[in-house]
C-alpha cells in the first residue's frame, strides 16, 4: 500500500522532467534549430563539434575554476564564520542574521549589485582611490582574469554565510562534555577542533560540499547579469553557453549537447564527492 503514494509524484516526475529530458537527448542527436519543423540525424556531430569549440572547452575550464574557488573557499570562509559567531560573544545573534542575509537576495539582484559596486566609475574604485590606492584600481569586470575572480568572489560573499549556517548547526551538535573533558586533558583550541569538533562536522561538511560543487556548476544568474559571459567569452560557463547558443544562436541541437555534457559532470562529480566524503569518519551519518 505504501508505494500506491509514490505514483502521483512518481507519473509527475516522468512528464515534467523524465520524459522531456529523453526527447532533449534525442534531439542533441539531430541538427534542430529550435524553430523550423524540420530537423536531420547528425549523430555525435554535436559532441564532436563541441570537442573542437574552443569557446566550449573554455568555458568548461571556467566552470571548474568557479566550482573549485567556490567550493574550497566558501566553506573555509563558512567555517571560519560559524566558529566565530559559536563563541560566546554578545553580538553573536546579530551577526548570524547579518552574515546570513545575502544568501536571502535574489542572485539577479546581486549581480545588479555587484556590477554597479565593481565598475570602473564604481564604489569600489572610489574607495580605492579615497584610501590612496589608486594603484589598485582596475575595470574589474572588463579584465577577463579579474572579472572570473570577481564572480567568484561574490559568490563567497552572497553564500558564505548559507554555509556558515549549516556549520553551525553541527557545531551546536557537539556535546560540551566532551569539549571540557578534551580541554581538562590539555588539549589545545586547534587540537580540540580537529580530534573532537571536525569528526562532529562531517555530515555538515558533506552536505555543503555538495551543494558549492553542485551551484558552481551550473553557476548562471551572477554571471549573466555581471559579465553575460564578456569580456569576449572570458567568463562563458558552461551555463551562459548553453543559453547563448539555445535561445541567441538559434543553435538549439548544440545547445542541448552542452546542457547534456553539464549534467554528466554534475552528476559524476557529486557522486565521486560523496563516496569519497562517505569514507571519511563520521562521513556516512
């Protein structure tokens, strides 16, 4: 009887999403622009073409520089952020809530944001060359090093603190006995975070690994708007490919193939992170 309640969800789940993902599959199959009805079998052509797109294998690259900065620096920040506002500190309430509220804003809206903040005429620079460091003003978005590092750097900025947020909630799971036992033992602050409070976090670490890995994938939102993948196709991800080519380029067949290629990489990825996690003490909880 119980599995008689998973067939509403279940033929749902098969015309929203299975069902039109195989009919994209075949379509990477074929040379559709999108628009005409008419439409011929080109096999791997598409992959084939992708091999040897240049913009395509650069925005892969700039897909995993994202989805690595992201995922490695958003939760070092996260971390350190939940071990701050865990101690003992009056403020500590305000903080949570003011370090939690860009996650809140719309990615859109950050874009908008930022791209006023970082452009050349921008607070950003005027702060610079208020403080005398004028050097170190730059077109920070108009530079195609600088801009992908600045995407990522607001990416920190808007969800460090969702992380942060998911630390703490481990961190508030740790037993206060063990840490005053450890303490009275003689063990240090950096010793009793890594023997007693780290193992405690790794389903916390797991949970916000996957999700910076899975985001910086499929990033879209900040990058469109801050950069729409410019200067040049410096900052494309695989994303803003797919969208240029399936909705600007009329190129929808090849579009589909990227879209295809992206969902293999999330989806191994993910998988090979969450073994590898699952191994780890405490990993599998």
């Amino acid at each position: 009887m119980p599995w008689w309640f998973v067939v509403p969800a279940a033929v749902f789940y098969v015309f929203a999403v299975a069902w039109p993902s195989l009919q994209g599959a075949a379509l990477s199959l074929t040379d559709w622009d999108g628009l005409s009805q008419e439409r011929s079998f080109v096999g791997l052509a598409q992959f084939e073409r992708l091999i040897a797109d240049s913009a395509a294998t650069g925005a892969i690259w700039n897909t995993l520089f994202i989805a690595v900065g992201i995922t490695v620096l958003q939760n070092l920040v996260g971390l350190l952020l939940a071990l701050g506002v865990h101690s003992k500190i009056k403020s500590r309430n305000v903080l949570r809530v003011a370090l939690f509220a860009p996650a809140v804003i719309t990615p859109v809206a950050v874009g908008y944001l930022w791209q006023f903040l970082l452009a050349p005429q921008g607070a950003v620079n005027d702060l610079l060359g208020a403080l005398g460091l004028g050097f170190l003003q730059r077109s920070w978005l108009g530079d195609g090093d600088l801009a992908l590092v600045a995407i990522v750097v607001v990416i920190i900025w808007q969800f460090a603190g969702y992380s942060m947020v998911i630390f703490l909630a481990g961190l508030q799971g740790v037993p206060e006995e063990i840490l005053e036992a450890s303490h009275l033992d003689g063990a240090g602050a950096f010793r009793r975070f890594w023997s007693v409070v780290r193992p405690e976090l790794a389903p916390a670490l797991t949970i916000n690994l996957m999700l910076s890995v899975i985001g910086g994938l499929k990033l879209f939102d900040q990058v469109w708007v801050m950069t729409g993948g410019g200067p040049g196709n410096a900052t494309d991800t695989m994303s803003t490919l797919i969208y240029k080519n399936a909705f600007q380029f009329n190129d929808f067949a090849y579009g589909i193939a990227m879209a295809l290629v992206l969902t293999a990489f999330v989806a191994v990825l993910s998988s090979a992170q969450y073994l590898g996690l699952r191994r780890q003490p405490g990993g599998s909880s």
